[in-house]
C-alpha cells in the first residue's frame, strides 16, 4: 500500500516541470518577502529607512520641490500614470480581448484572473494594515486609499509581468522573449520610483507592492503550465 502511494506521488511529481517548481518556490518566495515586509513595517520597523529614502528625492532646505527639473516632474507623472486604475484596466481588457481573438482561451482567462485576484488582494491588505500616507512632503498626486501595498506597484506589476510572460509563451525566439520581460521591467520599475518620487508612498509600500504583484503573476505562469496551454519554446 505503501509503494502503491509512493508510485502514485512520483508520477504527480512527473507531470510536473523543473521549471513550474522554480516558480512554485519563487511565487512561495515572494509572497514571503510580501508578508515580511507587512510585518516589519506594522512593528515600525522601516521607518527610518522609509524617510530617509523620501528626504533623498526632495531639494535640500525646500521638501516641497522634488530633486530634477519641472519637465522630470511632469515626465515622472506621466510614468505613474502607467499604473494608475485607468491603464491597467485598459490594458488588461485589450490583452484579453486579443487572446481571445487569437484562440488563446487559456492565456485569457489567466490574464483576467491575475489581475482580479491582485486588485482583490491589494484592495485587502490596504484596508488590514490601514498604513497612512507619507507626511513628510507634499503630495504630488491625487491620493484617495491605504498606503500599504503600493496599488500602483501591485497591479503595474502583475499586469505587464503577466502581459509579457504571455506574449513571451507564444514566442520563439528569445530576443523576443527578452524584450517582453526587459520592458515589462522598466514599466514595474517606472512606475513604482515614481510613486516615492512623488510623496504618495513610502519606499516599503512600493517593495511590497513589487512581491504581491509578482506572486500573482508567478501562479499566472504555473497556471498557464498546468492548464497545459499551447506555447511555443517556454
């Protein structure tokens, strides 16, 4: 009875890529630093770090004026808007609009389940740790929620690292692929700088966003593997 079990989690473990455990661990991994994070900042732990960080991005003796020009703080708005709700929901329901089109089911209904599953979570742990906004400076933007996780950073980053994991599973070549991943990166990254540059969040917001936004698109890819959807060079 014993080997007949041990037969049958061999074979569950088979069916199983190396890399779907990579991204097992590495969605396991995130949702840790995630919750690290939370708790570290919860115990008041990041503070320091936190407002150093904000003070560095601001005019010494003005911390009404951010480090750079008025046209970096105009092309710094702009970058934020990339993960603003607007975007992110025009992006998502052309992604999978275009999936569909292109009888790629799968790679839609992973798309739109991402990206609920991470507004759901971010709009959750928004109102758990109830993290006021940075007070330190002016806010450059509007701001209307929690401050902890970063919802910009959150869903900037499972909507374009899932976008480009997409894309790049229907891609063979692998400049392709990289391109995909490399912009997706530059976005997640824009976005979430622009967010501490612009006194709306505090830096740990913004990390936490990160790990939350890329544990969602990590199961996104795993999903995309068990559900067995057609790719190309993955």
């Amino acid at each position: 009875m014993v080997k007949a079990a041990l037969a049958r989690i061999w074979r569950f473990v088979k069916r199983f890529e190396a890399r779907v455990l990579i991204g097992l661990a590495l969605a396991a991994g995130a949702l840790w630093a995630f919750l690290s994070i939370a708790d570290e900042m919860a115990e008041g732990e990041t503070g320091v770090v936190d407002r150093r960080i904000i003070l560095m991005l601001r005019e010494p003796g003005d911390l009404t004026d951010p480090v750079g020009s008025k046209n970096v703080e105009e092309a710094v708005r702009d970058i934020t808007a990339l993960g603003g709700t607007t975007l992110v929901v025009l992006v998502t329901v052309v992604s999978v609009l275009a999936f569909v089109f292109h009888k790629k089911r799968v790679h839609a209904a992973v798309m739109a389940g991402v990206m609920l599953a991470a507004w759901g979570s971010s709009q959750a742990t928004k109102a758990l740790y109830g993290r006021p906004r940075p007070d330190l400076v002016p806010h450059e933007a509007y701001v209307y929620s929690a401050s902890f996780p970063s919802g910009h950073s959150t869903m900037s980053t499972a909507a374009f690292l899932t976008l480009a994991m997409l894309v790049a599973s229907l891609e063979a070549r692998r400049r392709s692929k990289g391109l995909a991943y490399v912009m997706a990166g530059l976005v997640v990254v824009g976005v979430g700088f622009s967010r501490v540059y612009l006194g709306v969040h505090w830096p740990t917001d913004v990390l936490a966003g990160w790990f939350l936004g890329a544990t969602w698109a990590l199961l996104g890819w795993i999903a995309l593997r068990a559900l067995n959807a057609p790719t190309r060079g993955t």
